[in-house]
C-alpha cells in the first residue's frame, strides 16, 4: 500500500549545489515520521 501527499513546496538551496524542498507547514508533521526513509519525488514545474 502507498501513501500519497500532495502539495506545493518552495525549492530552496541548502549549501553547494544541495536543494531543499520545503513543504508547507500542515504537512511537515505528517511527513515527519518519515524522516530518514526514501520517498519517491515527482516534481511538476508549471510555465508561467
């Protein structure tokens, strides 16, 4: 069984060329418990 979230996150860079996704705030503590494991990530990127 999967799990599925989603939400628009802020892309942000964390230090050398590392990026940091940020989602928003009611969904860090439901993602929290996963901290550490592997997820997979699809990221959409809209034109403007």
């Amino acid at each position: 069984m999967s799990i599925v979230y989603i939400f628009e996150a802020s892309v942000s860079k964390y230090s050398g060329n590392r990026i940091v996704l940020y989602p928003p705030k009611d969904y860090q503590e439901r993602l929290r418990k996963f901290h550490g494991k592997k997820v997979k990530v699809l990221v959409v990127i809209e034109n403007d």
